[in-house]
C-alpha cells in the first residue's frame, strides 16, 4: 500500500463544543464536520495537561509533558528530541510546519525535522502576522488564519515528484484575543445562548478552583472586550454583556478556521488526493465558553480536557465513524506513524488510533501553578468513562511560570454518570468512599506506569 500524505490541522483553544459535528448551539462548522462525515469524530480525545505549549510537544513528541520538558507554558522545547515529524522525514517524507509553534524560539528550540517551517513568533499576531523561518523574520500582509493556509498551500504547489509529504497547519485562532477577520466582524449578532453551568457558585468545589482568574463576570481585560460595557449595568447584567462580546469575537475567529479547513479540503479534492491523506482536525486543548461562569482551560474539567478530533482517511477509515473509547494528545504521533507504516520512537507514550485504543482510562496533571494572571493551581488527577478524581497539590516546585505561593492539598471526585456537568464534587461523600479509593490507587498506578512521581506533600494511601 502506498504511503498517505498527511495533514495536520491544529487550532490553539477551539472547544468541541463550539463545532457543530460536537453538536455546537453556538455556531456552524460545515467544513470541519465534512472531516467527521468522511471518517471519524472521537468523543473521548484529552489533552494530558491542557495548556498549549505542553500540548503541542505532547503531540509532536508522543510523550507526557514531564517525558518531553514543555511544562509550562514558558519552558521552551529541546527540539531535538525525537518527534512523529522528525521520524517521517528519516522515513522519507517530505516535511512542513507553518504557523503557531509557541515552544520558544532560537538555537535549539525553533522547528527541527522540517523541510520548510515558517512560524508566528511565540503567541504570534491575527492582522499581519510576523514569521519566522530559516531564511530570517519578516512580516506578511493580511489575516493569520489566511496567511497561515496560503504558505501551506504554497508549500504544497511546490513539491515535485511522488514521494510522500506531512504538512502541519497549526492556527492561531481562535486563541485570545479573538481577533476576527474584518469579513467576519459582523457574524454573530444575535444573542448567543448561555450555557448551562453559566451560574455555578462552586458550592461543593475545592477552594483551588474558586482561586482561578478566569471568570468571565471578573477577568476579561479591555485588550479582550475591545469596548467599554454599557454604563449603568448591575454586576451580572454586565457579565452577561461580557459572556457575548467575548463569544462574539472567538465565534468570528472560528469561522475564519473553517472556511481555511474548507480551503484544504478543497486543494485536496481538486487533485484527486483527499482519498489517500491522513487529515486531521484538533485544537492543543478545549476551553470554557461560559461554562462554570469561565473562560480559558488549564482544569481537568471537562471542556477544558477535551480535544476536538476528527480524522478523515477515505481509503482506509470508514465514513461517519464514532470514537468513544479514550484517545490523549499523547497519541498523535503514533497514529501518524502508524498510518505511514514507519516505527514509534521506543520514548513514545501513546497509542495509535487507527485502532481502538482500549485504554481505561488516562492521567492527567497541569504544572503551572497559580501563574500571575489565570491563578490555576496545579493538579493532577485519573478520569475513566465513570469518574473523574483530581488532586490539587498546588505547589510550583519552582517551575518557571509558576507563583510562588503553595496551598493546602485537596481532592475532587465527580461521577460523571450522574454529574455530567460536574457540579457536585463526592470526594468527601461517604457513599463514594470506595469509589475514592480505588480511583486513588488507580490514579497511582498510571502515574507510575507514565513514568510520573506523586508530589511529596500527598497524604499516603490508607
Ligand atoms: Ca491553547
């Protein structure tokens, strides 16, 4: 069988549930849902510590964030190190990255294993971004979203002869601050449904995540909101004015991601290869789009954890496909590789999805501790497809990025079975006091199995 090309589009922030094949009732996605129709949607895919930079070298690498480095979101990465990307193009392939990189730049951190990389500098801009590649920096003119498409594209044109090639397109949008493309500005004027954990007061959470500066009623500087609320307004009449501005401009740059998804598909139909690539759509994590009075990630919540993943391969991946067993960022890589029949790096942490994955469940932690502006306090925790257990250890260990303040330990459990939306935390609740347990031992047990260390400062097992 020939070897697939493959095409890996990534988002910074998009939520699952701000695409309509995710059954969005915010907006439409029809280009990114056309991926999902021809192939498969995974309901179940995790980022291992939902941040972006950790994110994305846990993609690139196939390995947890305390395996490749990239904690936090200023620890740059050693580019080095092996990557799916690294080993394809020892493989033959003919390799490209263009767009948000956002693991550092400079000697030993810019793109390696590239042919052609081409990247925005660290968070990078959405109206006439800055690049940076192997010929030096410049600036191009026009919109992040459709600069970033046009070099990949370019790029493609470009390639001569048969063998195989790996472009990966990774957006900016629709990371803060959602600044959307001037023909989009005006989408999105109707009122915007509230979601409905809009109003939760947090009654049985443990105080660390009340210690966040993420609510949306609270921390939407003016650089996000880019206009004053109307004066005169009470203290939840004006956050729900916030709630709109803000999904307002992340809806409008959503839209510029999928006419660009459209974009591919379409360069890809016109030749006569969508049938044969490997196409990917994600995003390094999820984010809260009002959800828990929130914006932003970071949480092992829910919407905060989960990916969006659809993968189109007609060739070799049934139409209309519905994942539902477990799938992490950890696993990228090796089903990239699985799919072009080249071996994993023996450091790989992952599993390929090509096939079910079979996992029970899978661990997650966020290191950056209470940094100066999200105030997210570090946690690790194990969710199957029942329960969800967190520890909060909130300690930085001296990380950088992280504050310098530490806090009492304390646990969550939700049963999300019952508690979908995760408001009720059981971890106290004495009906869940083997529930607790065994997560706890179970949590331990991957963990180690990842090759991970317990923090110091948690109590012993009973
Ligand atoms: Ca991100």
């Amino acid at each position: 069988m020939t070897r697939p090309n493959i095409v890996v589009i990534l988002t910074d922030d998009h939520a699952a549930h701000a695409i309509g094949a995710y059954g969005s009732v915010v907006n439409e996605t029809p280009r990114i849902d056309e991926i999902a129709a021809a192939g498969a949607r995974f309901d179940n895919c995790f980022a291992t510590n939902s941040l972006c930079s950790p994110s994305r070298a846990s993609i690139l690498t196939g390995t947890y964030s305390h395996i490749n480095g990239v904690t936090t979101l200023v620890t740059p990465i050693d580019a080095g190190q092996p990557t799916f990307v690294s080993r394809l193009k020892d493989a033959g392939y003919r390799t490209a990255m263009v767009g948000k990189w956002h693991m550092g730049d400079g000697e030993g951190h810019n793109p390696e294993g590239f042919d052609y990389w081409d990247v925005l500098i660290d968070q990078g801009e959405y109206h006439d971004p800055h690049f940076l590649s192997s010929e030096g920096l410049r600036q191009v003119e026009g919109y992040a979203t459709d600069v970033i498409t046009d070099l990949a594209l370019a790029w493609l044109e470009s390639l001569e002869g048969d063998d195989p090639w790996c472009v990966l397109i990774w957006h900016k949008a629709p990371h803060r601050p959602w600044q959307p493309a001037d023909r989009h500005a005006d989408l999105y004027s109707d009122p915007i449904p509230l979601p409905a954990t809009w109003d939760d007061d947090y009654a049985t959470r443990a105080s660390s995540a009340r210690r966040a500066a993420m609510r949306i009623a609270e921390h939407l500087n003016a650089e996000d909101l880019k206009q004053d609320p109307p004066a005169g307004l009470s203290y939840e009449d004006e956050a729900l004015w916030k709630y709109q501005r803000y999904m307002q401009d992340y809806l409008r740059c959503v839209a510029s991601v999928d006419d660009n998804v459209g974009r591919v598909t379409d360069w890809l139909r016109a030749r006569d290869l969508f049938d044969e690539t490997l196409m990917l759509y994600s995003s390094d994590q999820g984010f809260f789009l009002g959800d828990h009075g929130w914006f932003d990630k970071r949480f092992m919540y829910e919407e905060s954890i989960r990916m969006p993943l659809v993968v189109s391969w007609p060739n070799r991946l049934p139409a209309g496909t519905v994942r539902r067993d477990i799938a992490t960022n950890v696993d990228f890589a090796q089903t990239v590789l699985d799919a072009a029949g080249v071996a994993p790096d023996p450091r790989m942490q992952g599993r390929s999805l090509l096939e079910a994955t079979g996992r029970d469940g899978f661990y997650y932690r966020y290191w950056e501790h209470d940094d100066g502006f999200h105030k997210a306090p570090a946690h690790y925790g194990y969710r199957d497809h029942r329960y969800k257990l967190i520890y909060f250890y909130n300690d930085g260990m001296g990380l950088l990025g992280t504050g310098p303040f530490t806090y009492p330990g304390e646990w969550e459990l939700y049963d999300l079975e019952r508690d979908p939306d995760e408001l009720r935390n059981v971890a106290r609740d004495p009906a869940y006091a083997s529930v607790f347990s065994d997560m706890r031992r179970r949590l331990r047990q991957e963990q180690l199995a990842v090759a991970d260390a317990p923090y110091a400062g948690e109590p012993a097992l009973a």
